[in-house]
C-alpha cells in the first residue's frame, strides 16, 4: 500500500545548540529530572565546589551509522574516590573504561549506570 506524505517547511532549521541559542529555540517544562540530579540551588552549588571544569564537548560523531547519539553523566561518591556514572550507551563496559581512563582511575572506581537505550537496540549488535 502507498502512502501519501505531506512535509512542511519549518523554518529556521535548528540542529546545532549554537542554532537552538541564535534562535532562542529551548526546552520547556518538567524534563522528568525526579531522580534528584538537578535539585537545589546551581550556582550556590557551583561557586561552593572546590573543583571548578570548564570547557566545551561535541557530540556530534557516532560510533555506527545505526546506532544512537549518546551521553554520560558521572558525578563523584563515596567523598570522591569513586564515580557514578549514569550512561546512554549500547556499549556499558566501553562507557566505564573511558571514564576511568579519562579520570586516570581504576574501573572498579566507576560505577556503571546503564539507561533503557541498551535494552532498546534494535539495529545493530556490539561485540565487546
């Protein structure tokens, strides 16, 4: 069976989050941060912080066509001697290993926390 598919030009394309700042394109509302990552008071959090990062990151390469954009969020536990890592990854053990040799710490210091995305694979398949 065909189907009929109608397009609309929607304008100004945004696909950088340089566009998304030009054009003040923004998320709004509840972004379901209920696990608690982002509660409190940021910049009273930040300038209390003895270690201070700055720089930028580029996500814009992909390991196989097939496969998903990703992210990893890790934050410091146990007063620092570990990491928490919470990963949209299909590839869990390549997540900690880079984040440990990244830090310069052993991975059994980085605990790995992997999203659904894993489990929703439907593409492709990763040998480790």
């Amino acid at each position: 069976m065909l189907q009929k598919v109608t397009y609309e030009d929607i304008q100004p394309i945004i696909v950088t989050i340089e566009d998304a700042i030009k054009y003040e394109s923004y998320l709004d509302g509840d972004l379901g941060h209920s696990d608690g990552h982002w509660a409190g008071n940021v910049a009273k959090a930040y300038e209390a912080s003895e270690f201070k990062l700055t720089g930028q990151v580029r996500m814009g390469g992909q390991d196989h066509f097939y496969l998903e954009t990703h992210a990893t969020y890790a934050k410091p536990i146990d007063n620092g001697r570990q990491m928490e890592v919470v990963a949209s990854c299909q590839n869990p053990a390549g997540a900690q290993s880079g984040v440990a040799q990244a830090l310069g710490i052993k991975m059994n210091a980085v605990k790995d926390i992997v999203s659904n995305t894993l489990q929703n694979a439907v593409h492709g398949s990763w040998e480790n």
